[in-house]
C-alpha cells in the first residue's frame, strides 16, 4: 500500500505543470487531496481529472501572496479532513531579464510569490504538524536554487533562499516528527516559461526550447512521489543539466565558466 494512501496533501500551484501532474499521482496512489492555486476553474478541472470522489478533494483557491488568508485556509482544511499530513510548496514564477534591465518591483514580486508566501503558508501549517508530531513538507525548488545563472537572478535569488529556510526547518523540527524534502527539477516539460516576468515585470510569453524538451511532467511526478515515499531530504529530477548541481559542489570553476559562456535563453 502506498504511503500517500488516505493521507491528507495539500498541494499549491495545483491548477497546471508541476502540481497538476503531482496532483494526479497522488490521487492514483489513494491520496486524499487540497488543490490551491488563483484560478478556481482550472482547479475544478484537475478535480475532475484526479477520479477521485467528492469526499476525498477539497478545491481551494488561494493567492500565495494574500497571507492574510492563509490561517482560514488552514482552518478549511482541518474542518474538511481534521489534518495536514503532506504540504506541497510549489507555487511559484520565473522570470526572464539581466540584473541591469530589471525593475526592482519585479524581484520584489519574486520574492513574494516564491518565497515569502511559501514560508508564510508554512508557518500557517507547522502549529498543527507541532500538535499531530507528523508531517511533510515537500518544496519545489529548482536547479536554479544552487546555480545562479543568466536572466535569472531573482528567480535564482528565491529559489537560494527557499534552500536555506527549509534546510533550518528540517533540523529544528525534525525531533518532533516532521520531515521535509526539497525537490530541485531541472528542465521539465510545464508552462512555466509562458508565465514568467520580464525586466518590466510583464509576461514573457514565450516556451523555452530547453522546456519544451524537459522531461515529461508525469514521469517527474512519479520521481518525486516516491522520493517523498522513500524520505529523502533533497532530490534531484530532470536530464543532463543536473550533472550541474554536481560540478558546482565538486568544480565550482567550471560550471562558473560555462554559465557564463552560455547564451541565455
């Protein structure tokens, strides 16, 4: 039997790419799921998709950066299932635009969405995993959370960030029960691009030929479920471009070298 089955997950940035494909995963091994993200139809739809019966999937739309809302979201939830056992963290949004061309209201917005809203909702829920002695955190991150790179630097700068908050996280509460698994996927096949925000803070607006090509969306979800499953503290899921993560620890001057030879995209 799987782990995840009857298990309450929480899942953020649920309405497409990344959270959709986890959202359906975890509906097939028997997970009962929260779906949150700002589009309420969208959330309807992978509703529908996941087969599960009304009982077992709470559609719950939510803006990561309304924190005001966050503690009667949480209350939501525990009046529907009465616990949290997983929190997915995946919201989030890219950006594309050198240091020198980019609005500072646009890392602003960065953070917010990224990173502040993540550790926000986090705070919302840890009373409550306190309380049980049980609960996971699993983190969307990136490879861009240990190699900075071109027309990325906020987006890079959040995804550091998450790192570190949840890396301290795992150790402070790691006594009283709770688990967290920072997930950095490279390049996977998602919309992700489609959203991200130019140096002016508008919508790029175009698909990467690198995440056009990434790994398919479902294959990445199985990957994560069962990292999750297994309880690994960080996981890595995607093509060639992990090997990244790798010589930045072991050969920083290298990776240092081909970022910057690289053209960006």
């Amino acid at each position: 039997m799987s782990v995840f089955a009857q298990k309450v997950v929480w899942i953020t940035g649920a309405s497409s790419g990344i959270g959709e494909a986890l959202a359906l995963e975890l509906a097939r091994q028997g997970a009962r799921l929260v779906l949150s993200a700002r589009r309420a139809d969208e959330l309807q739809r992978v509703a529908g998709l996941t087969g599960l019966p009304a009982s077992e999937v709470l559609v719950l739309p939510m803006d990561v950066i309304d924190i005001d809302t966050f503690s009667g979201k949480v209350q939501t939830v525990l009046q529907r299932f009465g616990r949290i056992d997983y929190m997915v963290q995946n919201a989030g949004i890219t950006q594309r635009g050198t240091v020198a061309e980019t609005e500072f209201a646009v890392y602003r917005r960065l953070m917010e969405i990224n990173f502040f809203g993540v550790v926000a909702l986090t705070k919302a829920v840890l009373p409550y995993m306190l309380r049980q002695q049980s609960g996971h955190f699993v983190v969307t991150s990136s490879v861009a959370g240990k190699i900075g790179v071109k027309q990325r630097s906020g987006y890079c700068a959040s995804k550091h960030a998450l790192q570190g908050f949840f890396d301290s996280l795992r150790a402070e509460t790691h006594a009283q029960g709770l688990r967290v698994t920072i997930v950095c996927p490279g390049y996977i096949k998602t919309p992700i691009s489609l959203s991200a925000l130019n140096e002016k803070g508008e919508t790029y607006n175009r698909m990467n030929t690198n995440q056009a090509q990434g790994m398919d969306a479902n294959v990445f979800a199985r990957q994560v479920a069962q990292a999750v499953a297994d309880g690994k503290e960080e996981v890595y899921i995607g093509g060639k471009e992990i090997g990244g993560i790798y010589l930045k620890r072991f050969f920083p001057g290298i990776i240092s070298r081909l970022v910057r030879s690289r053209a960006a995209e």
